[in-house]
C-alpha cells in the first residue's frame, strides 16, 4: 500500500521532523481509499516538484493513483488522458498543518464548536476526530484552493487540547473515510494568553508559570505512566496519559501554539526537562527572534505571512518572519488556523516571498513551494507518499491557471490519488457537502 | 540597483516639495486613473500644492518644476480600506488598546470615531507600506443591542502627530437581527427615523419630550439629522438576500441613502439592488456559509454583482492591522471575472464618491494628490510599493515592524544600512 520506494531518500532529508509511524492495530483505523481514475498527463506546464527545480514545459504522469513519471519527453501510453497544461502550473496539493476545519465547522453555530474541550487545563485525552463532521462546507472550499491534506487540530484554550487527525481532503461520509492511512498523531499544547483566559472563567492557570506547573505536573505523571508501560506492569487505560506518554515516546509529534519567543524558549527548556522532540511551534510570531536557536533545535515553524496585533502576544509579528526562518535554517512553514486563509495559502506563500525581496534577498518558487507542501507533509510524517511530486508518491497535485504566486492564480483542476476532486472546467452542478445540497440559494459551490 | 537608484530619486523629490507650491511631475509611467481617461501609459502627473495639476501622455511641464522620472513603474490613486477600525484599534483583543464602538447606551448615532482615532497608532505606517492613503472608519454597534453604531469618518494615512479627518461623513447602522428580531428592528428603524425628522422640523419636541420612539440624546437625533434629508448615507451590515430585499424597500420608502456592507448573498438579489441604485461593499473572501444568513455565500459574489450593473466597493481585512492588504482584495475579485479597472475604482473612486469625498481617490486634474507608485500590477504580491503621496506630501513607508524586523534580522538590518 506505501510506495517504500522513496521513504529512504526522504528520510534522509526531513531527520528528525519524523514522527514514528502509527500504530497499524490502532483503533479507528482509516478507511479511505480512493478511487479509481484513469492513467492522466499534464503536459506542457510549468511544474514545481517542492523537490527539485522548476521544470519547464513538463509532464506530469500519474497512473494508479501515483505519479508515474515527471519530466521533458515523457512517453504516453496510448490510454493516457492528456491534460493540456500550456502557460498553467503544476505543483504538489497543498497541506495546511494548521486546520479546524469540522471541528469549528461552518456554520459556525454553538452545537458546532466541537474543537475545544474546555473543561480542563489538560483534555489530552480528546481526539480531533471525534468531532469532525465531514460535512463542513469549508472542506469543499479547501479543496477549490489546492489544499489536499489537512492537519485538523483541537483549539488553544487548554494546556493540552488533545490529538490531532491529519485527513485527506476528500469527499467522505465518515472522519475514518477521509482519515491519512497510518498517519501518526499529533497533540495540541498552547502557551500564553489563551490558557490563561481560559482561566479568566475560574479555573487554573491563571498565569504564565501556571501554564508552566500545568505542563510539568502533567508530563511527571505521564513520565510515570510510560515507565509502567515500557515495563509492562499492569495499570488501567488513561486515555489522557496515553497522548502524553505518546510525545515522551516520541510516537506523537506536538503542535505548540505559541506566539512570543520567550515562551517559545521556555517550551524548549521544558522539552529538554521531560526529553522529548518539540515537532511545531505554530503561529510562533516572534520565531525571528529567535531564529539561530529553532534551526539548531530541529524545531518546525508553522506560521502566517502576515498576521499581527490581535492580541499583545502577537503585537511583535512581522511580515519578514518566514524569511527569516528560512533563512536561519528553520524547517519553515505556512498555515492557515482559517476557513478562510486555508483556501490561499498559495498567496500567503507570495507574500511571505514578496517581504523576503522587499529587503533585496529573493527566495525562488523552489523553496517557497515547499512551506505549503513537502515541509508540512514531513513535521505530518507522511512525507514518504505525499507532499512533492516524484515517482511513486500520492497523486496529490493541482493544476494552476497561472503562477501559483501570483493573486490571480485559481486552482483549475485539483486530485487527490489521481481522482479528480475539483475541475473548473466541468464545474460540478451540487456541491459535496449535504448541508449545501438543496438549498434554494447556493453559493459555497465556488 | 537601478530600483533602489529611483526609489531613492522619488524620495528625495517628495521630500522636497511636500505641498508646499513647488510643482512636481511624475514622468514615464503607466497610470491608472480610475477616472475617465482609463489607463494612460508612459504619462505624466503633475501635482502642485498638493493637488493633482494635469494627468496625460502629454503633459506641458511648466519651468521651475521638478521632474520625477518613473519610467517602467504604475501609478495609481492611494487605495482607501473601506469599512475599517485603523486608528481605533492598536491591539485588538484583551489588551485595552482597542475602541471601535460605543459603551454607553446614551450616545449610539451620534458616537463619533473622529474623536477614538490615534494618528500615531502603528497600524498606520503598516497600511500605507500597502498603498493606502485614506480609510473609510466605521463603529461597531455599542452597549445595550444599539442599532445606530455612529458616525463614520474618513481618515487620512498622512505620517504626524495630528489626524486629517473628514468626520461624519455617514451614519452607520446595524440590524441587530440576533438582539432585536428582524419584525421589531425595522418597525423601531422606522420609528426612530420619524422621530428625527419630528426632530428636524421642531428641534422644541426633544425638549418637550415628545419624541418617544427610544430614549433619545440630543447628539444622537442631530447625527441623524443630514441622514433623513438624504444628504449623507448610512451604511448596513447586512448578508442575507431577504434582508437585503427589506432594506431597499424601507430606505426607499424613507428616502434614505443606503449603502450595502458586507452582503455575502447580495449576487442574488443583484438585479433588485442594481435597480435601486445601491452600492455595495464586499468582501470578495466572504464565500464560507457562516451562519444561516449566508447560506449563499459565493466567490463569485463580485462579479455577479458587478455584471448586474451594482456600484462596487471591494473592503477586505477590516481589521486595523490588515487594512494595507486590500489590493489582494482586489485582486482576488479580478481573478474572479472582475474587471481590473472596476476592482481599482472599488478601491479608490467608489468609495470616495460614495461618503462625499469627490476631490479623493483618482488621479484627475484638481483632485487630492493621494498617489502610490508601483514597481508594476499593484495587485500583485511580488508588486513593490515605491513611493506614496498624500495630498501631495511624500510619505515615510517604515513601520514599527521594519524595526524589529531591522534589529532580528540580518537582511532587514542590512536594508536599514543602505538607507
């Protein structure tokens, strides 16, 4: 089922942003598997591979669901449907490692904010994917937007939020039929001012070293827990536990919002106290502060072009911050934490790029490509089938009108394992959603 | 190199002739007007005292004036964020630095943002780094379920310490569907306009205490006051069709001047808004069914309306601190079928037009010399702001960001050097 083929060679390049694999006997397994679709080949685009150079007057084969070849001169079966991607674009589907999509759903109505257990400073026993209604029209609207495969995220109002689901961006009935097969799980952890507000409604933490007791308190016990665990001695089952053992182990990759770079020192501070791998620090505005240090740390940033002052932990944000990054070394990437956003992380990723010029240092297509692909889909761990495009991965990819950098790029065709989930040529007439279906006045179908 | 050489020349030529009667041209680049003369290319500006002389391909440049060459870059008139909070927001949340509407019950018309706006707020250096030389600031409805949010203003983005405001340029009103119920919000809508042209007639019924649809302040019946005489407009928050519908039936019934903000379903009821005349203010990323009075939210909201003949305003970020993204905004609705020229003037001559500043947002012989010079599409992220007037004054376009940005990173460091 996983092309093993190229997992080494990756491997080599993403070092330590690899969670372990999951589980395969864990329980809610993925279902999804896709359909079939006919051998297909772009040619004639320009193509962004977020492995190699931009390729020029390209083709991109893919068959079976896995891209098959890339390249100049490429030989066509003669069954192959051939796409004509003259003056167009083709870069890998894009992953936003920061998503609440289905768990903060539109409509954005009380009974569907199922992302934040706020009932405890500590609710890492919740999963993601036990509020996820896939029905959320936001999810189709992704899709529109080049996005095939998300990391959906609890919120940050709690110390720990509980485990993230990473999905394909599919059309599905059920979270397990859209669910990324075997892909490891993340935890939620959040700093500063949202546990602390959260506590504004009478409960602990109601300060930054609060914050910091609760993620000690909470990793003592969990270090207990894992040690019983590796030992083999009988204990119970605690769900909570089981997450936080989960990052000691390293079996779970952490995303850690956090804004402002001396919290982000003291999270590192407190990964070295409990030895485990920060995976993400996500929104990280003040990263460029503290550039030299996340680099050498191995430490991914998910963050936005350019999103600041809305809130004094973010006052410090500044539009230079993923060039920064990228330029210290970090593993650098772009989010979306937005219904909105997660539709043009193609345009958060130009801008980012335009700042970076704006002080006379260019960052090519080539790297800017892969703060919205490949360096997501490595802190996801399922770098090995999707995120670029080479021989044997996922048939991810989008098709763009244009310079997928340019604001007018609109993502014409869109597969997910080959099939075509969004054509613009032949629009399709209902929208995926069952909640769009029927309404006497539809408009989310574009 | 060459750049950094005219940015350097733009610069200085401002600096030099901030207003202050010595004329200056603007030569060599593609100009987009957003007035009749369309786009000119290889034109010529002239601006003096602060105001815009002549625009054209040929252009007699009178001796004694200095001469700016722009060759290869675009012209355009200073964007304007329409429906924004710059100057009363620094942070916005959980920091008390942050005022976009009324506290008290007793002032809800008459609530004035003039008097909320910091011109030293940072957020301005950040929006003009975006192109924007003037905004459209609108309150938030206030305490106590108000309908009347205030009174709107037109902000100059001009770099000083006192604020260039055009203050109460239009009420703004909010239907507070959720607080009111939609079958009392309008009968109180329309009991508190005929209660403000009771007003009107005998200023005496205040004192007298006969105006009794609410409990009435006298600052709240004069905002209201050039309102109900059709003299300036009041905007509406508004998203659902049928809302939309009872909105132009009742302003139209009032004789009032309306205009639509927000408007997620307003393409399906392009047609009934085009015939009443009514312009609109979108957000071409409203596409998401939110709540159920945006069911119908669409992408293609801009050019839909566009296409049925509607007068566009394109607002986006309308957040303090996103202001200077509009031309994404703009751009974003071109992409989606909207015409370049139409996505400029929703950007710049719309709404100037609209909140009675004609003399604001082209570039026309007698207008306000508010100008952005760009390396090319000023849609375009890649696209570099060169230089930006306001009513002729060059501008600085370094932000509170560009320091920090200048004390952590290498490169911005460097950039700081070389200037």
């Amino acid at each position: 089922m996983i092309v093993r083929a190229c997992l080494l060679g990756v491997s080599l390049v993403i070092g330590s942003w690899l969670p372990a694999a999951a589980q395969t006997n864990a329980p809610y397994p993925s279902t999804y598997s896709p359909a079939s679709s006919p051998p297909t080949a772009i040619v004639g685009a320009t193509v962004l591979t977020a492995e190699g150079p931009v390729i020029d007057q390209a083709t991109v084969f893919f068959r079976d669901g896995k891209i098959a070849a890339i390249g100049q001169g490429i030989e066509l079966p003669a069954d192959a449907l051939v796409i004509d991607g003259t003056g167009k674009w083709v870069t890998p589907g894009i992953i936003d490692i920061h998503s609440h999509l289905g768990v903060f759903s539109s409509p954005g109505v009380p009974s569907m904010r199922n992302g934040n257990e706020k009932t405890g400073k500590n609710t890492a026993e919740v999963w993601a994917e036990h509020s996820l209604w896939p029905q959320d029209p936001g999810f189709e609207m992704a899709r529109r937007g080049g996005v095939t495969t998300l990391a959906i995220l609890p919120g940050s109002a709690n110390l720990f939020g509980g485990r993230s689901v990473t999905v394909k961006n599919v059309p599905s009935i059920s979270v397990q039929g859209m669910k990324f097969p075997d892909a490891p799980y993340g935890a939620k952890m959040a700093c500063g001012e949202n546990p602390i507000f959260y506590a504004a409604r009478g409960n602990d933490p109601f300060t930054r070293m609060g914050n910091m007791a609760g993620f000690r308190s909470a990793f003592i016990d969990a270090q207990a827990y894992l040690e019983k665990k590796q030992k083999g001695e009988s204990q119970k089952t605690d769900l909570r536990l089981e997450t936080l053992a989960g990052i000691l182990s390293g079996e779970i990759t952490t995303h850690i919002h956090c804004y402002r770079a001396d919290e982000m020192m003291q999270m590192i501070d407190l990964s070295r106290e409990f030895g485990f791998q920060i995976g993400t620090f996500h929104h990280a505005s003040e990263a460029y502060k503290i550039a030299g240090v996340l680099a050498e740390e191995g430490i991914g940033v998910a963050t936005w072009a350019d999103r600041w002052g809305f809130k004094l932990e973010a006052y410090d944000g500044v539009p230079l911050n993923v060039a920064a990054l990228e330029w210290a070394g970090v593993h650098t990437m772009l989010h979306s934490d937005s219904a909105v956003l997660v539709q043009r992380l193609n345009l958060e990723a130009a801008m980012a790029r335009s700042s970076a010029a704006r002080v006379g240092e260019e960052i090519s297509a080539e790297v800017a490509i892969r703060w919205i692909t490949l360096n997501p889909a490595e802190s996801l761990g399922i770098a090995d089938r999707t995120g670029s495009l080479a021989p044997g991965k996922m048939a991810d990819l989008v098709l763009w009108s244009t310079d997928p950098f340019s604001v007018y790029a609109v993502a014409e065709k869109v597969f997910v394992d080959g099939v075509t989930v969004v054509d613009r040529d032949a629009p399709a007439d209902e929208p995926d959603s069952d909640f769009l279906l029927g309404q006497p006045v539809m408009g989310a179908l574009k | 190199m060459i750049d950094r050489a005219i940015i350097v020349a733009i610069c200085l030529a401002g600096a030099a002739a901030p207003a202050l009667g010595e004329a200056v041209a603007l030569r060599g680049a593609r100009i987009m007007t957003a007035d009749k003369a369309g786009t000119i290319e290889n034109g010529t500006v002239l601006i003096d005292r602060g105001r815009i002389v002549s625009v054209g391909a040929n252009v007699r440049v009178p001796s004694g004036a200095s001469i700016v060459d722009v060759t290869g870059k675009t012209i355009t008139p200073g964007f304007i964020a329409t429906d924004s909070v710059i100057g009363m927001v620094e942070i916005s949340g959980g920091a008390d630095a942050a005022e976009s509407s009324s506290r008290t019950p007793g002032i809800t018309a008459g609530y004035d943002v003039q008097y909320a706006i910091n011109p030293l707020s940072t957020t301005i250096p950040v929006a003009r780094k975006g192109g924007v030389t003037r905004a459209i600031v609108m309150p938030n409805p206030g305490a106590d379920g108000a309908t009347f949010a205030g009174q709107a203003a037109i902000l100059s983005l001009r770099d000083g310490v006192t604020a260039d405001i055009l203050p109460q340029v239009g009420a703004v009103w909010d239907m507070r569907a959720g607080a009111y119920g939609r079958g009392a919000t309008f009968v109180q809508f329309r009991a508190d306009i005929a209660d403000v042209r009771r007003f009107a007639r005998e200023p005496a019924a205040f004192t007298e205490g006969e105006l009794v649809s609410r409990e009435w302040s006298r600052a709240d019946l004069e905002a209201l006051v050039p309102i109900i005489k059709g003299e300036k407009p009041i905007a509406v928050r508004v998203d659902k069709a049928s809302d939309i519908l009872t909105l132009i039936n009742v302003f139209a019934a009032e004789k009032l001047d309306l205009v639509l903000v927000g408007a997620a379903e307003g393409w399906i009821v392009a047609a009934e808004i085009a015939r009443a005349g009514v312009p609109v203010a979108i957000d071409p990323s409203d596409n998401l069914p939110g709540d159920f009075d945006e069911i119908g939210a669409t992408s293609d909201n801009a050019a839909k309306l566009h296409a049925a003949g509607v007068r566009l305003i394109i607002r986006g970020g309308s957040s303090a601190h996103d202001a200077g993204k509009v031309r994404y905004f703009a751009g974003m609705a071109i992409a989606r079928g909207v015409p370049a020229e139409v996505a400029l003037a929703s950007v710049t001559a719309t709404p100037a037009e609209i909140w009675g500043a004609a003399d604001l947002g082209s570039i026309a012989a007698g207008k306000q010399a508010d100008l952005a010079i760009w390396s090319g599409d000023p849609f375009e992220p890649a696209t570099e702001l060169s230089a930006l007037y306001i009513g002729g004054a060059a501008q600085p376009l370094t932000s509170r960001q560009d320091a920090l940005a200048a004390r952590y990173i290498p490169a911005a460091a460097g950039k700081k050097q070389q200037e």
